[in-house]
C-alpha cells in the first residue's frame, strides 16, 4: 500500500474540503432557482402538489411531504459521488507522481531497485510492467556483459593456445634456417615437431570454426531420419585403429533393427566421434571405450562409457565449458583444444537434447539423451534457413 506524505495528506483534506464547500453553494444555488420557478409558474407548483398525492410509500401509504426533502436528498448523493470521484482522482495522480520518481530514481542507475509499491486496478498493472521491464533491461544488460566477457576469454584462450605451438614452430624453423643442427637426423626432428605443432594450430582452428558456427543463433540443421545404430556403429569403426596403438577396444551395441530418430546426420557424428576421441586421449589407462543406444519414451538414450581413470568430481560441472581441461596446466600433451566438450554441448542443445557425465573408479560415462522426433520449432527453423 502506498503511504501518502503529510504534504500529500493535508492537501486532499484541503481539497476535500474546498470540493465540499463549492457543491454546498452549488446545492444552494440550484434549490433557490428552483424555488423561483416554482413561484413564478403555478402550473409547476400544481404538477408537483398532484405528484405529492399520488405516490405512496411503506405499509401506511405515507406522502412525501415536501419535494425539498427529495431534491436535498437527491443533492446530497451527487455530492458524495462527486467528493470521492475527485479525493479518488487526486490519490491516482500521487501514486502516479510516486512511481514516476522511483523511475527517476531507477535511471539513476540503481538497476537494482524496483518499485515496491502494492496497488490496485490498472495502476498495479503498470508496476508491475515496470519492474517487468527493468528486469529484462537488467538481464539484457547481464547478458551483454557476459557475451564481452566471452569474447575476451575466448581471444585470450585462442591467443595463448595458438602462441604456443607457433611459438614452438617458429623456433625449430629457426634452428633450421640457422643451420644449428648436426645431421639430417635433426632436421627430421625438427621438421617432424614443426608439423605435429602446425596440426595443433589446425585442430584448434577447425574446432574453434565448428564451435562458433554451432552456437551462432539459429544455427543451421539439416534434420532427417537416420539410423542410429548405423551411425554409432560408422563411429566406432572410424577409432578402431587409434583405438587399438593405445591399447584400447573401440565398440558398440548393435540391433538387428533400426533405431530411427531426427537428427542432423553430419552434426550428431561430430558429437559421438568427439566423445570417443576424448576418451581416447583423457581415459588414462582404458581398456576399451562402449556405446550403447536405449530407446525409452519417445528418447533414445546414447552412452559412452570407458574404464580409464576417474574424472574429478569437482571438474564433472565445468568439462562442458570453453576451452575447460581437466589438467591443471593448459599443458598441450594430449593434443586436445578445450573445445571438444563444449562443441558436444552445443550440438545436443540444438537437437532439443541433455547431455551429463558420470564417473566413479569403474568406469566413467558420457549420456547423451535426444528427443526421436524433433520439436515443431527445428521445421520452422529449417523452413526460415530455406527461404
């Protein structure tokens, strides 16, 4: 409820008042033109003394008496009416005035304000769009924020990531141009490690392009129907061999029938092929790397599990994120760019789905849970990217 001033209050008292004493010499103005016409127009006064005797009221057919008694009566109601329309109206302008100082004082810049005030009818509504408005102004400004912040971390990660093995590059180029070797022994040497750096540097310019392109708003799909079995199994063939220099068995669960669902064909096998290496390069000391599919209520549930070593429990929440690795270091022993995971995520988004990890000292598993058929919104999206 919105508290009035002292100011606010004495002056609709002041104005009540004034109101009251304008109707009142109003009221007597109109009885006494009325009087008059009656005295000067017999015919009026007849009219009014046949009406007197032809209205009965209550039990004992009472007679009015006196049309005074009516008119004051009739006077005294429009009075009221008219007191509380304007005490009403003037209350009305001060809550106004009130809400129009709290958003000055809002566009003051405290954000963080909002207008507490609790009211009635179409003025409550207008509070509470307000603070509605405030509220997504606020977020959107977050929002803001939080893309800048993004967009210098992400110059920052590319920057470092890229600098270090164009650092390396550079300096083996160097000792080559320089002469600074002893047999072509070292040359290869160094020419080998010049190149395993530059396909760093590409990787990490092909995930870096794939992850942008992903997360763009609106993003292309191209949904159809495929096999998932199929496609699962097209993965697992495409690590065996990587697989099997580490030591690792590469396989899936296949199903004499088909596991149909909507999906982006090309998009999806990034996922599962970026699931698989990763466990490949991080799953330290695995023995084999399994995907299995389960079809559940109108869901298929993908996971792929491997038995290498735990993951952290307290990086389990952050292995989603940018440019996130498990090593304390951005250390680049594994060849991995931070962005694999990140990617997985974006693309699971865009098919309506959730992706989680799990990991205990037996075995840790990547979920991946999409919809069989896709929401109404991907057709309008794949509709608008056609036109």
């Amino acid at each position: 409820m919105l508290k009035l001033t002292t100011r606010e209050k004495s002056s609709l008292v002041f104005e009540g008042i004034v109101t009251i004493i304008l109707l009142i010499l109003i009221n007597l103005a109109l009885i006494v033109l009325i009087q008059n016409v009656i005295q000067t127009n017999p015919g009026v006064a007849s009219g009014i003394f046949m009406i007197k005797q032809s209205l009965h009221f209550g039990p004992f057919h009472a007679q009015i008496w006196s049309y005074q008694r009516i008119v004051m009566g009739l006077f005294a109601v429009i009075d009221v009416l008219v007191v509380w329309w304007r005490l009403v109206r003037r209350y009305h302008q001060y809550q106004m005035n009130h809400i129009i100082k709290e958003l000055h004082y809002i566009a003051q810049g405290h954000l963080d304000h909002r207008i507490p005030f609790r009211l009635k009818g179409r003025t409550q509504h207008v509070v509470t769009s307000v603070n509605a408005l405030v509220d997504s102004a606020v977020r959107s400004m977050d929002d803001e924020r939080q893309i800048e912040k993004s967009k210098d971390e992400l110059i920052t990660n590319v920057s470092h990531d890229l600098r270090t093995p164009l650092t390396s590059i550079i300096g083996y180029l160097r000792l080559i141009e320089d002469k600074q070797y002893h047999s072509e022994g070292d040359i290869l040497k160094y020419s080998h490690i010049a190149y395993e750096k530059a396909k760093q540097m590409k990787n990490l310019v092909e995930d870096l392009f794939e992850y942008t392109k992903v997360q763009q708003h609106g993003a292309p799909v191209n949904m159809m129907q495929l096999d998932l079995n199929q496609l699962l199994e097209q993965v697992s063939a495409s690590f065996e061999l990587e697989g099997h220099n580490k030591g690792i068995e590469v396989t899936s669960s296949t199903r004499p029938t088909p596991l149909m669902i909507e999906a982006d064909p090309e998009k999806l096998g990034r996922v599962f092929s970026n699931l698989v290496a990763n466990g490949i390069k991080y799953g330290m000391g695995a023995s084999y790397i399994h995907i299995d599919a389960v079809e559940h209520q109108g869901k298929v549930q993908i996971k792929v599990a491997n038995d290498g070593e735990p993951i952290p429990e307290q990086s389990l929440s952050h292995l989603f994120e940018r440019f996130y690795r498990v090593e304390a270091s951005r250390s680049k022993a594994t060849g991995g760019t931070g962005l694999g995971l990140a990617i997985v995520k974006s693309v699971v988004d865009l098919h309506h789905g959730t992706v989680e990890v799990t990991s205990n000292p037996d075995e840790t598993s990547f979920i991946v849970t999409l919809p069989i058929r896709q929401p109404k919104e991907s057709e309008e999206v794949n509709k608008n990217e056609a036109n």
